[in-house]
C-alpha cells in the first residue's frame, strides 16, 4: 500500500521507448518525446493548412492563422527594423512550435487515457531551440559587421576606461543569454507541471484519508485548477518571450544596440 501511495511527480518527465529499447548498440529509438512532437508538429501542419486558404470572404479558421502571422510579423518588424522580413521565419517558426508544444502539454488528454508529454519540459528540446537562435545572431553579427561585432560589447561614449571594465561584463552577460533562453520555458512549463501532479495526488489521498481529508482534497483541487488556467497562460506568455527576445537579440546583431 506504500509503494502504491508514494508520489512520483518526476515520472511525467522520463522518456520512454515506444519501439525498441535503449541500448548502446541501438542509438535510435523512436520514444515518446519524439511521438509527442511528432503529433505538435501535426497540429501546427494541420491549423496552417487549414487557414491558408485565399477566400474572398475569411472564415474564422483564416482570420485565426492570418492574425497570428500579423502579430508575430509586426512584432519582429517593431523590434528589428525593415530589415525583420529576413528573420520573420524563424521567429514565427520558434513562437508557434513553442506555443502549441506547451498547450498540447496541458491539454486533459489523460481523460480518455492518453497521457500526453510536454516535449518543452526537456531542457534538449528549448536548449536546442536558443542555440538556433543564437547561431542566427553570431552569424549575422559577423557577416554584417565582421570584428566590429565586438562593439556591441562596449558601449559607445563611455570612457576607455569604463570600456574596459565593462566589456567583460557585457561578453558573459551576452554568452548567458542563449542559457537562460532556453531555461525559461522549460523551468515554467516543467515546474507547473510537477504541481499539478503532487496536488493531484493530495486529491485523491485526501478522499482517501479520515477526518477532515476532504477537504484537503476540496482546496487542492481548487489549487489545480487555478495552476492549470495558469499554466495556459504561461504557456502562451512562454512562447511571446522566447520570440520577443530572439528577435530583440537579432536587432542587437544587426543594428550593434
């Protein structure tokens, strides 16, 4: 009855082989991490297509797709200048994955027995996005302005001295940013998940205990509740970060400020 009650909030997080095993003789292994991302990249394939379509008189479908375009678009163009058309892809690219990975994660699948798994709670997945993200910053920066890239790094008008003092600030402060771009995300879709679980089960531990246990069971479930519409929210507000500062990052590297 112990091993049946005890806890496991981290068990949501494990990748888990659907075919085959994990070995070091196979190295691929198709888990459900990749499923999962696998039916988010469908989803988004499916609400593109869908609202692609060039009719005279909008449907909602169109209208939904258009506008999210529209707002990724005026948000790149308001934070790089004329010269965002070029970045808009990835930018949007990086906004709608991001934004439909976290919603299919909260989505109560589990319901009708299907658990689904937040590909954004692994660090791999948002880890490797920022890197993408920065790979487009050095490479423009340097294309663009070669070793004067540099500058960025020393803010005109100010002292040689201050310069120096500061350029070795500003380089570690710029080498964190692809770190902590990628940890936002993960950290809140990762934490808000491992307290839906631990006050999940208080729920149902609190039926099942004596005394005033119901209504432990009565204040967790409102707890989860107020986590899940929370976590909708962050999902979205994850996604409109992690887009607003590649872009913000990119206009560092294309105009040096």
């Amino acid at each position: 009855m112990a091993a049946e009650a005890k806890i496991d909030p981290m068990h949501q997080f494990v990748i888990e082989p659907i075919f085959g095993s994990f070995h070091e003789s196979n190295p691929f292994v198709f888990t459900n991490s990749a499923l999962w991302m696998l039916i988010v990249l469908g989803t988004i394939y499916v609400f593109m297509m869908g609202g692609m379509r060039r009719q005279l008189v909008p449907g909602r479908w169109q209208v939904m797709v258009e506008g999210l375009i529209g707002f990724v678009d005026d948000m790149v163009q308001a934070s790089i200048g004329p010269e965002g058309k070029k970045y808009l892809p990835w930018v949007f690219t990086a906004f709608v994955f991001l934004l439909f990975a976290n919603l299919m994660g909260n989505m109560p699948f589990a319901a009708a027995g299907v658990h689904p798994f937040t590909v954004t709670s692994q660090f791999t997945i948002t880890g490797v996005m920022s890197l993408i993200s920065f790979a487009i910053v050095l490479g423009v920066g340097f294309w663009k302005h070669g070793l004067h890239f540099f500058s960025l790094f020393a803010p005109p008008g100010v002292h040689w001295i201050g310069k120096v003092l500061l350029f070795p600030i500003e380089f570690i402060s710029f080498l964190v940013r692809p770190f902590s771009l990628g940890l936002r995300p993960f950290i809140a879709m990762f934490a808000g998940h491992i307290l839906v679980d631990i006050f999940g089960n208080f729920i149902v531990q609190g039926f099942n205990a004596s005394g005033g246990g119901i209504f432990v069971s009565i204040l967790a479930f409102l707890f989860v509740a107020f986590i899940n519409i929370l976590e909708l929210l962050v999902a979205a507000i994850q996604a409109y970060v992690f887009a607003i500062l590649t872009a913000l990052y990119i206009n560092d590297a294309v105009n040096l400020h």
